[in-house]
C-alpha cells in the first residue's frame, strides 16, 4: 500500500474518489436501500480522514461501498465489497504477534496493522456474514476476519469464505499466511 504521511488527499484526488463511489454506490443501490448518495457524499466531504481511508480501500482493490446506516448514530458503513478478498491485502499474517512468531519466511505486512495504516477495522464475523447476504464474496479466496481474544490468546485466528452456497468460517494459526487470503475492511462515516 502506498504510503501518504499526511492522511489527506488532493481536491482532484477527493473528487475523483467521491466519482468512483457514486458510480458504484448507484450500480449497486440493492446494498444501500433507502440511503440517498447526496446524504452520504455530504459526510464523506465533511470527513477528510475518512476520505482517505476509503482511497487507501480503493487502491488496495476493495472496491468500497455503503451496505447499511446505524439508526442510532446516523453514520453510514462502507465495506469492502470485491467479488475476492482486495488484491493489494493478501498473503498476509493476521497480526504482528503472529507475523512475530514466525522464524522464517514471514510477509510483509499483517492485517491487523494494515487495517489500522489504513484507519479501517477488520471485519468482524456477523458483519462478513452480513456482507454475504448481500452478494457472494470470496468463492475463490478468503477473508481474515476479527478474532475473539478467547481464540487470538490460544494463537489461532479466524477467517470466513463463501464455498458450496454457504459461508464458512475457519481458523488457523495467526502466524499463518496464504497468497489467496486477506482481509476486508469496514469503515464507519
């Protein structure tokens, strides 16, 4: 992921972002009923950080777009939604104590500290299984997901993919990595 020390973006770079996920956000309107792009473009310009944080989704290949709205806050949720876990975030640790663990052979980054580069949570399981209601994702790779302190203090962690008309949610060692795992990111505006 590049890197941008300074968490803001350019007015062309804001306004070629905020074309790319209207065009998306309409094509897509069966993730977002009854949410207006207007209302969502307005908090997005109001919250540059956050602008940034969903260009840095974009250029790792996540393909963000709003799939709910939290009544109680009125923020809108963006999540990754490419058909595979992002490109530019696979073959990747789940986390440095994991990526740590390793005595050779480790990857260059874990999703656990990119998700934070980024200003983004990893998804958690009931919101990757939320996501699947909403299309079918990861039929070829796979996703880490957020994994309960309970699993993560035993060394394990955990990450869902979509095989076989069902999603699946698995775990293995956090050191572990494979070129068709990842992660996906959620971002709260």
């Amino acid at each position: 992921m590049p890197k941008k020390s300074d968490k803001n973006l350019s007015a062309e770079q804001r306004d070629s972002l905020l074309q790319v996920l209207k065009t998306r956000f309409e094509k897509n309107t069966s993730r977002h009923k009854g949410v207006k792009w207007e209302d969502v473009e307005r908090k997005l310009k109001a919250n540059p950080r956050k602008l940034w944080s969903l260009d840095a989704m974009e250029e790792t290949g996540g393909e963000p777009d709003v799939v709910g709205q939290d009544k109680t806050t009125g923020e809108y949720l963006f999540c990754d939604c490419s058909d595979e876990s992002p490109k530019g975030r696979r073959s990747i640790c789940y986390d440095r104590a994991g990526w740590e663990s390793r005595k050779e052979h480790r990857p260059d980054n874990t999703a656990i500290d990119m998700a934070e580069e980024m200003g983004i949570e990893v998804l958690t399981e009931a919101e990757y299984r939320n996501l699947q209601k909403l299309g079918n994702f990861d039929t070829k790779t796979s996703s880490w997901l957020k994994t309960p302190q309970s699993i993560r203090k035993l060394g394990g962690a955990i990450f869902g993919d979509y095989r076989f008309g069902h999603v699946f949610v698995y775990h293995n060692g956090a050191q572990s990595y494979y070129a068709g795992r990842g992660f996906r990111g959620a971002l709260r505006v």
